[in-house]
C-alpha cells in the first residue's frame, strides 16, 4: 500500500514538470531504456542494489551513466531523486504508471481493458467509440490478454472495475446462491 502512494506521488510530480507530449514521450523513453540498461549489466544492478556501497558512490556511478547516456534534464533529475530516496526500485512501477497519470492530466480517461483473446480492430473501435460516448470526452485504452476470464472481457479504470465476463456473472450467481 505504501508502495502504491509513494508512486503515485513521484509519478505525479513527475507529470506536473512535463510540459508537452513530445517532451512526455522523450522522458518516458528515457526512464524505460535506464530501467533496461541497470536490469541488463549484472554489475551495475548488484552495486546499486548493495547495501555496502555508498550512497555517494552510487550516485556518481548513476550520474556517469546519465550523462553518458545524453539524457534529458528532467529523466536524470528523477532517476537522482529516487536514488537519493533510496526508492530506484520504484521506477518500474512508475514508467507503468505514468501513461495514465499523463493521460488524465490532459482530460483522457484511461481504461484497462482484459479479454481471453485479442479484441479485433472493429470491436476496439466500437468500445472506445461507446466509452468516449458515455465518458463524454476522449479515452485511451491498455488492452492485455487475462485467459481466467473464460469468455467476454472485463475493464478497468482507477478502482472501478466493469466485469462483463461469464467468470464474473458466475461469481455473482455464486455469491446469490450462497447468500441465501
């Protein structure tokens, strides 16, 4: 839980010091090759992740490899700023995040759509059409493959979740047979 509000709060920041999309882009970009060049050079991962060297240590091993890198201001300002915070870990779930949170800084609500298979393109356009319909204003949907869902597909925005798959009407059926 703690987790959760602590990158909900950095990835806000974040957000708020992006000023347009090009630049959004660019430093999502950024964070997401950092993220892979620690988790791909064994060395760099273990050092950062040791308790045995020095915070001062690692922020200059970090700060060599951002400005190696060419990274922008704002990407190595972040980076810094959780390591600093001990908090690097966090930065997977942040890059996960961000879209979201820049998403709807920009009024786009964001839904989390899983179904047991790929949607096809005319059902994609026709659920976003409807969601755009009923949100009154522009959507963006994640789309991911959840085989549990037996058939039909559910969404997910923030903490509603909107089930319309034969998995969640059993659970209904489940939940009124046992109640009585």
């Amino acid at each position: 839980m703690k987790n959760r509000i602590l990158v909900k709060r950095y990835t806000q920041g974040l957000v708020g010091a992006l000023q347009d999309e090009p630049e959004f882009i660019a430093v999502h970009r950024e964070l997401t090759k950092f993220r892979e060049l620690v988790s791909t050079h064994g060395a760099l991962k273990g050092a950062l992740a040791s308790p045995f060297v020095a915070t001062r240590k690692k922020t200059q091993v970090i700060k060599d490899v951002l400005a190696v890198s060419g990274f922008r201001d704002k990407t190595s300002r972040i980076v810094l700023l959780l390591l600093g915070h001990n908090r690097l870990s966090l930065l997977g779930d942040i890059l996960e995040a961000l879209p979201a949170l820049w998403n709807e800084r920009r009024g786009v609500a964001t839904f989390e759509v899983s179904s047991v298979v790929t949607l096809a393109d005319a059902q994609k356009k026709r659920l976003k059409a409807e969601l755009e319909r009923l949100e009154g204003r522009p959507v963006f949907l994640r789309y991911s493959i959840d085989p549990g869902l037996v058939a039909g597909f559910s969404m997910q925005r923030g903490n509603v979740i909107y089930d319309a798959s034969l998995k969640g009407h059993l659970a209904k059926i489940k939940e009124r047979i046992s109640e009585g």
